[in-house]
C-alpha cells in the first residue's frame, strides 16, 4: 500500500487514540454496567442451551455487540465530521484511490472494535470467567463482524449530510438490529415466527458465530453464520467502493 494509505489509516487511528476516554473507556462501562443490571436480575434464575450459566451466555453477546456499534461509529462519525467541516477535500485531493480510501477507514473501524472488544473481555473475566471452545472461531468472527460494520460506517457517512441524518441511520438501523440479534437471549426461546425473523438480522449470525468460539453452543451451525458475514462483509464493501468511485456526495 502507499504512504498516502498508511498516513491516512494513522490518522484515523489516531484520532480514537486521542480521545480514549470517549471512543473506548466510556463504551466498555457501558458495556459493563449492562452486565451488572442483566446478570444481577437474570444469572441465578436463567440458563441458557440446558446448563450454560446466564452469565457465560451473555458477555461473549456483549463483547460483539460492542466491537460492531464502535467500528460503526469510528468511521461513520469521521467522515460526517470531514464532510461537515470541510476538511474532506483535503483527502480528496490527495493521490489515494478509492480502494486505499475505504481500507484506511475501514480497518482503522476494525482496530477500534478490537480494542474496545478486548478491553470489554479483560474487564469481564475477572466477574466472569469464560470458557474457550476455538480461539480461531473468535478471531474469525471478531475481524469480519469489524469489517462489516466498518464499511457500513463508511456508507452512512457517505450518505449522511448532517449529524442528526448519522443519528437517525444509528438510531433506527443499528441499535435496534445489535440488540435484537440474540444477545441477551437465545433465539430459540422465540416463537417461531420471530426465529425465523431474527434469522434476516446479519447481526445475529455475528453474535453467535461469535458466542460459540466461547461456549461451543450456538443457534445456527457456525460455518453458515460465518458465511452469511462475510457474504455481507463482500457485499457491502462492493457497494462502498462503487460509491466512492463515482464520488457520491463526496465529490461536488
């Protein structure tokens, strides 16, 4: 890759490294605060998959669901703040191409998500020790869910033109597909119907594809959630990278 694509790349993870406490601390006490609420409520009254401890159950959901809202908003939240402060035509103008565009923010979103996931995991542990069933499932899972959202903070900052249309896309989009995607629950809990409408949610195939490299349980045979992922990941980056070559809302 070109010094322009490691320099920009730098910049965006150095833009979460400068603001730690907001793009990484806040987002684990969030994060652990629910665990603290759902398990105190929930541990000693719920098992999940026969014999798996509520609490087992939950963090892996936890950890996922925070990397993929946090690589969501890593690039989806600097590329509104370019656009809005005019200092997009900055990169604009420099010799990038629109590949080397895309990958600078969309593994700078994956790096965020790792860190914010492992920093999540490490605060658990001590409340929660986890089993650990496949180390590669949870590396698999943990890159590619990144991704996904990363590139899909790409596409919403493209579109976005203002920071309340960024709020509505997170708001309406993916909050409410991270929280019903199974992971303060099992689907297999649900009513029929809503099984097989919690199987449209790409986020849940994130969620527990990811769960099992933890607990070796899951809904969905983990090879098909891992399919289903990265077959979003390859479609959502083909629409990205068709958006930017024709400089959609990027290029006026």
């Amino acid at each position: 890759m070109s010094r322009g694509f490691r320099t920009l790349f730098y910049k965006e993870i150095l833009r979460f490294h400068k603001v730690v406490l907001q793009t990484v601390v806040a987002p684990a006490i969030t994060t652990l605060l629910y665990l603290l609420v759902f398990s105190h409520a929930l541990d000693r009254h719920v098992t999940v998959f026969g014999d798996i401890a509520y609490n087992t159950f939950l963090v892996p959901g936890l950890v996922m669901m925070t990397m993929v809202q946090n690589a969501f908003a890593n690039s989806s939240s600097s590329l509104i703040q370019s656009k809005v402060t005019g200092n997009i035509v900055f990169i604009l103008l420099t010799p990038l191409s629109y590949t080397e565009f895309y990958l600078a923010f969309m593994l700078a979103s994956v790096t965020r998500g790792l860190v914010v996931g492992l920093v999540v995991y490490l605060c658990a542990m001590p409340f929660v020790p986890l089993p650990l069933h496949s180390a590669a499932t949870i590396i698999a899972f943990a890159l590619a869910s990144s991704a996904v959202l990363g590139t899909l903070g790409v596409i919403a900052g493209i579109w976005a033109e203002k920071f309340d249309q960024l709020a509505g896309f997170q708001n309406f989009i993916i909050l409410p597909l991270s929280f019903l995607s199974g992971v303060f629950y099992s689907i297999a809990s649900l009513p029929e119907f809503w099984q097989h409408i919690s199987r449209l949610n790409p986020f849940f195939y994130m969620i527990d594809g990811f769960r099992y490299g933890f607990i070796g349980r899951s809904d969905i045979d983990p090879g098909v959630s891992l399919a289903v992922v990265v077959a979003t990941f390859l479609l959502l980056s083909s629409l990205t990278l068709a958006l930017l070559k024709r400089g959609y809302r990027l290029r006026n």
